[in-house]
C-alpha cells in the first residue's frame, strides 16, 4: 500500500511550505499551545495573525477548499489536506476562513445569507462566535431554554449562553433558541445569526457578556446574557424549529479535526529538547526509558495520521463515512488527553510546573501549559469524547443499544 500522495499535492506542499516559511513570524507569541493557542486572548497576537491570513488572501490559499460558486476554487481533498497540515506543522494561525458556521451557511443559508456573509468571510471580515452551550445543556445540548419569540419580522430572544470562546471579540453570534416549547426537544430550536456589535465596536441593544477565564487567568470564554434581544427572521439559517439539522453540519465540521500534523512538530522539538536537557551528566535522551515513551508517542501520531488519511479517503470516493469519522475524533481525543501531553509532561518531571516566562522552563514552559490545557480535550466541540464509544459500537459495529 502506498501512503504517500501523488505528485501534485507534493509539489503544492512545497509551495505552501516556502509561502509559510516566508511570512509566518511567531515573533515571541506562544503559538504551539493547544486550544486556539496560549496567546488567543493576546489582542497583539491577534493582530499578528490576522496580518498573516491577510497574505493566505491575496495568495488565493484562504478560500481554496470552497466550492466555485461561492469564490473558491474546489480545491481537491488532498490539497486541501497537505495545506492544513503544513500550518499546523509550523504552529502557523488558522487557514480557512472562521467560526465553524460555514458549512451551515452554504448548505442550509438562503441567497441573501451566502452572498452577505460568504463575501464579508472571504474576506476575514466577520469575527464569530458561537453560542450553543447553555449552563444545563452541553452534553445534552437539545435540553437548551434560550427562547426564541416570534413578534413581526421578528423573533426576541430572552436566556443564557455559556462557555462562547472568543465572544467578546465576536461582531456575530450564531446561536441556537428554541421556538417551540411544545415540539419535542430537538424539533423545537430554530438556529439564527445575532449581531453581537454594531460597526462602532459597540454591543447591541440587549446582550451582556461577563466573562470567563482560564486557569491561567486569560479570558477565554464569556456568559452571554440575551434580553429582549431582536434578531430579524432573515437571519434564520435554515428553517424556522428546524435548527438542530442545521445545527449539526456546524458540529460536524467542529469536530473534523487535523491529521495531528502539529504533534509531529511538538514531538520533534521535544526530542531535540531532550538532547540537551541533562539528568546526571547524561542528555536524558539517553535514558532508554525515555525513548521509548517517545517512540510509542511517535507510533500514536502516525496512527492517528492514518485513521484521518482514511477518513479524507473515504470522503474524496464521495462517501459519508460517519463512523470513520467518530473513530478518527475519538482516537486523536483520547491520545492528545490521555498519551501525548502526559507523556511529555511526566518525562520532564517537577519542571513540568515552571510555565511561561520562568526561569528554567522547559521550552518556555509550553508542556506543562499543554498538559493542564489538555484536560478541556473532549469537552469543546460539543462533548462526547466518553459517548463516542457507544455510538461507534452502535453505528459502526451493528451492537444493540
Ligand atoms: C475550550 C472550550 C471551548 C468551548 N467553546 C464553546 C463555544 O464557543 N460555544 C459553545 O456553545 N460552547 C463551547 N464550549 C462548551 C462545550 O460545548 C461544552 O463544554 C460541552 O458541550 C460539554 O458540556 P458541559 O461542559 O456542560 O459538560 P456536561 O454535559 O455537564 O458533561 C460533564 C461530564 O459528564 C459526561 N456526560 C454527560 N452526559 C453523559 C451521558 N449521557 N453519559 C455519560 N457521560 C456523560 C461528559 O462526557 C463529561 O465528562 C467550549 C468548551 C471548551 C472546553
């Protein structure tokens, strides 16, 4: 079996390769933490990134993956691949334009939706965040109580949302209400776009964010509390209690994951790391103890790469491979929280505790940081990590409930 791709792909990679190496500056922003990166809530960062996704624009690669119809260029799966992982292998910033939303949009937005909101995202114009989870519904998330009330052209929408990454740098929100109380719960949520700032910066009439940190002080998230709030009914993407299906394309695409191309780096930093670290005198990559927990993580990644390969495989046939997808998501989960980012901590010991900007840090502190970070692995996207299990052994294995 042959696991490389074919040439054209090759000779892009090196295209894309030359581009990054070219414009992409990490400058001293922390860009190899997981999790939208350490220095997310880093306005200067921001900033940074956003310049870059400026040059990923004008040299054709942002909207490459779209289809022609919406200003893509329906760029081939394995192009599209060999481009994410190259960003990802050099901790470079998102290459797609944001908010998982987009899926959404193209399949279930009417005219007015796609030609408004794909313009402005093709042009990295719309900050969003995404507003599904609520203090009693995030694993369970069709139990959500946000209303939505249907008054002229519009619905007004009263309730609260929770854990919304980024929502204080969001302009747009989409989010999910339920219209119909009496429906059965998942038929009862209608999904709508709610402008969260008008052009001034300022928030719109109704909405309150308090925020919410991390556990190393950065705010990450924010509580959004929605009063009275009216969102036009063309801004319905999809139909009106109809929601969830619509709903569903933006977790799919949430939790289509990499190839685990970044690890591979992380890996091969960690390793020249363990060169020159010393324990005794000796470079404890000498301690075979060490290599071969290094080894195995490295065998882990390959594996991961592959079960995604197969996915993206599966996909270019024109298949729908659901269980496929389940498996690759669950293994890279479960490797990332339970295999790589402890093994790297525990091979480093008490150190693992000196973070960024501590003397003697390892590597600026950035295992350790990933390793307590790494805890949230399986919870954003929608949860799931310990129900994946049963759904692959009920959809993909045939098992009775
Ligand atoms: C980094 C990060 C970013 C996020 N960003 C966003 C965002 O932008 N927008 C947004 O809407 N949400 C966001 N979330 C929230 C995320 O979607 C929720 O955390 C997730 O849906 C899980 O919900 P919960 O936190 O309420 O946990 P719960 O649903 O309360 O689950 C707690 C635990 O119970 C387990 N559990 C739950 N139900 C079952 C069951 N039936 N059987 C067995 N075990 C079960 C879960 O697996 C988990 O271990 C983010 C979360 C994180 C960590």
């Amino acid at each position: 079996m042959d696991f490389t791709f074919d040439a054209e792909a090759e000779k892009f990679r090196a295209e894309v390769r030359a581009f990054i190496q070219k414009n992409w500056d990490p400058k001293d922003f922390n860009t190899d933490l997981n999790v939208f990166g350490y220095d997310f809530d880093n306005p200067e960062y921001r900033d940074h990134a956003h310049k870059f996704q400026e040059k990923l624009i004008d040299q054709g690669y942002w909207t490459m993956s779209w289809p022609e119809e919406y200003g893509g260029q329906a760029a081939p799966l394995t192009k599209q691949v060999v481009y994410s992982e190259e960003l990802a292998y050099a901790g470079a910033p998102q290459g797609t334009p944001g908010g998982n939303i987009t899926g959404a949009i193209m399949f279930h937005g009417n005219d007015d939706i796609k030609s408004e909101f794909l313009g402005k995202m093709a042009k990295n114009e719309i900050n969003w965040a995404q507003g599904f989870s609520e203090p009693n519904a995030g694993t369970d998330l069709a139990s959500l109580t946000t209303r939505g009330v249907e008054d002229g052209d519009d619905y007004v929408v009263n309730g609260q949302k929770i854990w919304s990454s980024g929502s204080h740098y969001a302009d747009w929100y989409h989010v999910l209400v339920r219209t119909d109380p009496e429906a059965p719960k998942h038929r009862g949520i209608t999904y709508l776009m709610m402008q969260l700032k008008d052009q001034d910066g300022t928030q719109m009439p109704g909405i309150t964010l308090r925020p919410l940190y991390d556990m190393f002080g950065r705010r990450r998230w924010n509580e959004v509390f929605m009063d009275d709030v009216r969102v036009p009914k063309r801004q319905i993407i999809g139909e009106v209690n109809r929601g969830w299906y619509a709903a569903m394309t933006t977790l799919n695409f949430e939790r289509a994951g990499g190839t685990g191309a970044r690890n591979v780096a992380v890996l091969e930093n960690f390793v020249s790391l363990a060169k020159r670290l010393k324990f005794n005198g000796e470079p404890i990559l000498n301690d075979p103890l060490v290599r071969h927990k290094l080894a195995d993580l490295r065998i882990r990644v390959e594996t991961g790469r592959m079960l995604s390969l197969r996915l993206i495989w599966l996909q270019s046939k024109g298949e729908v491979p659901q269980t496929e997808s389940l498996i690759a998501n669950f293994y890279g989960s479960t490797m990332n929280k339970f295999h790589f980012w402890p093994t790297l901590a525990h091979i480093l010991g008490p150190y693992r505790a000196l973070l960024q900007g501590e003397k003697r840090s390892p590597d600026n502190g950035m295992y350790g940081t990933n390793y307590a970070l790494s805890m949230v692995t399986g919870y954003a996207g929608g949860g799931g990590i310990l129900l994946s299990p049963n759904l692959i052994a009920q959809r993909g294995l045939g098992l009775p409930r």
